[in-house]
C-alpha cells in the first residue's frame, strides 16, 4: 500500500490502535481496503478479528488466503449451528481473552448464524469481551462492513436505541484503551453518527460517484479533482488524517477476497448445518416469558441437582407455579412428540426424558 501526502505529512505505525473509516459506493472496494489494512495488522505480528461481513460470508475468504498456511484461525459460529472443517471452531460464546492472543485471525461470519438477528445478538458477547480486556500482547484489528451493523448489535441487549447508540461510541472512543483497533465501512456519511465519525483517527474516501461528497467534506474539492473522486480506480484512495494531513494512496487487488456469487464456505472445505433457532424470553414490562435455555436450566436443575421447585424458583426469581409449569411442559412435550422443543433447540442433555426419567438416571449414575 502506497500513500503520496499531498498536503501535510503523517506516518502510520500498525503497532498502534487507529481506527479506520471508510466511505464509498457499493463495489468501490471498501472491504478490499480494509481487508488490505487487516494484512499490515497481520504483518505487525497483531490479530484480525473479522466481526461483520455480508449475507454471502466475506470474511470467509480469510481462510484460502497466503495467510491461512503459518497463521492460526478461529472461526466463531451460534447455537445450534453444526460446522465442521479444516479449521478450529468455537462456539461465541465460548470465546475468551485468551483467544484473542492464541489466534491471529478470528472470524465470525453471518453463514455461520442460524439468522442475523443471531448474529447481532451473539456477536455482543464479542463485544462485551473486548470491554474486560485491560492488558494485552498484541492489538486486536476488528472489521466491521458497514459500520450501522455496531448500532444494530446494540439494539438486541440494549433498552433503547439511545442506549444503543452510546454504547457504540463509546466502544470506538475507548477502543484504543482495549488494544482494539477498528476498521469501519459505510455506503453513506450520514449513516454514521457525528459522534463516531469525529473520533477516528482516518478518513478514507473510495469512489463516491453521483453522491459526490458530504457538505462537511466539501472543501476537499479545492484540492482533490471532483472527478477523481467521483469515479476512482478500485485500486485507489484519498486518505485524511486526524492531524489534517491529506494523501492520495494506492493498493493492489486482494487476490483472496471473495467473488460476487461464490459459495465461499464450499471454496474452503467448510460444511454447516443448521438446527432451529432457540426462542428468547421476552421482556413484556411487567414480566419476562421464559426462554428455551431459561427453561432447560430450570429442568436441569431440577433433574441434575435434585432442587425442589420452591429453591429453583427462588434461584432463577420466579414463581413456584412457573417453575411448575415448565416441568410439566416438559414432560408433556416428551409423552406427546418423544422430545422437548425447548430443551433440544439449546441442546439440553435432559431433551428426551422426562423429569421423573432423568432423575432416576441421576441417581443411578451417582
């Protein structure tokens, strides 16, 4: 990647924090150049942890990549979701601090969610881990295509979209403290708030065509050709510093980035089946429904540790007529159709015996 500065001067070093945005039309190549920036990450001896990609599974392409034959790969999936590979595999919710350092590439693509509402909500967990990480041995570079997709993760564990929104800020204003840093995408300025858009450290504009820019970056135009910007090679980039430098920059092609309607998972040997969603609680004000894995830890415990109802209930903060009601469910459920729905979509051990069943089988074993 070459930079020619053609007003001020900055120098980047890949062994700092920096956060990244990029904003461009759709096929200007904005996730090639952040996939670019991912490899000078890689070459720093840092870790690329690819969080947000599209519906066809970008991030993928990570795996059949130079990069795959002397560097360890991680690839994070849901619940319910059945991968098997060449590659190591971990639940997201397993993943931990330690990973982060173990592994020089981690990927979460949307294929390997049973839906993207599973993966806005499981990819929190991501997140929420990053926010525990105080000290660390390398830096951590996160892709986010399309930057919208942090407000929206938000949304599914926050009470409102204010919430949300702060929440988001701040994981960008404080990624630096977290050895984290992020490379953003975006169709549109606007898409991302001011907030967020003041606080990155580069600006990169790919091809921006009739959008033209922003009125706040309108002032580029008297440095920078109009038409340049409007219909720029793939290959090229203006880049605007934090300092106020600015620099007109180029990368070769990412000979591994992932083709329009390639079925990627096929192309590196993954395959993935996928079982039913869990259903969550719902959170209706004035109570909250029980979810499958609620449910499937009140019939564990219940089972496995041989509670009684009354002591589940003041555990889990429910009524012993909820907890009641969720054993006979369950029991019901296996007399009617063999197994039940709730246990076995989160893959609870006690998904074909009732509770009577499996406490004998409990007591037998101890």
């Amino acid at each position: 990647m070459k930079i020619h500065w053609v007003r001020g001067n900055d120098k980047i070093n890949f062994n700092k924090a920096y956060r990244w945005f990029c904003l461009g039309i759709i096929d200007s190549a904005k996730s090639s150049f952040l996939e670019k920036i991912g490899e000078q990450y890689l070459n720093a001896g840092q870790t690329v942890l690819d969080l947000y990609g599209s519906r066809d599974g970008e991030g993928l392409a990570w795996c059949r990549s130079s990069w795959a034959k002397d560097k360890r790969i991680l690839l994070l999936h849901g619940d319910n979701v059945d991968v098997s590979g060449s590659f190591d595999l971990k639940n997201v919710s397993k993943l931990s601090l330690t990973d982060l350092d173990n592994y020089d590439i981690i990927i979460s693509a949307t294929p390997l969610y049973t839906s993207p509402h599973q993966e806005f909500r499981e990819v929190n967990r991501v997140l929420d881990l990053l926010y525990k990480r105080q000290y660390w041995k390398r830096l951590v570079y996160g892709i986010c295509r399309e930057a919208g997709n942090l407000f929206y993760s938000r949304i599914r564990v926050s009470k409102d979209q204010f919430q949300a929104k702060a929440e988001a800020v701040y994981l960008v204003r404080e990624s630096r403290h977290m050895g984290l840093a992020l490379g953003l995408d975006s169709l549109r300025f606007y898409s991302v708030d001011i907030d967020l858009r003041s606080i990155v450290d580069f600006e990169v504009i790919k091809s921006l065509g009739l959008f033209g820019l922003p009125d706040d970056l309108d002032w580029l135009y008297h440095i920078i050709s109009p038409v340049f910007i409007r219909k720029m090679p793939k290959s090229a980039f203006v880049i605007l510093s934090k300092t106020g430098a600015i620099g007109l920059g180029s990368f070769p092609k990412v000979p591994w980035h992932k083709e329009e309607g390639e079925h990627i998972a096929r192309s590196i040997g993954l395959k993935i089946e996928y079982g039913e969603e869990p259903e969550l609680g719902e959170d209706r004000h004035t109570f909250k429904t029980i979810g499958d894995a609620e449910h499937a830890e009140i019939i564990a415990l219940y089972v496995d540790d041989l509670q009684s109802m009354h002591k589940i209930a003041e555990q889990k903060n429910r009524s012993t007529a909820t907890i009641q009601t969720q054993i006979k469910r369950h029991n019901l459920a296996i007399r009617r159709s063999g197994f039940c729905p709730m246990c076995r979509r989160v893959r609870g051990k006690n998904d074909s015996m009732t509770t009577l069943e499996s406490s004998v089988q409990a007591m037998v074993q101890k």
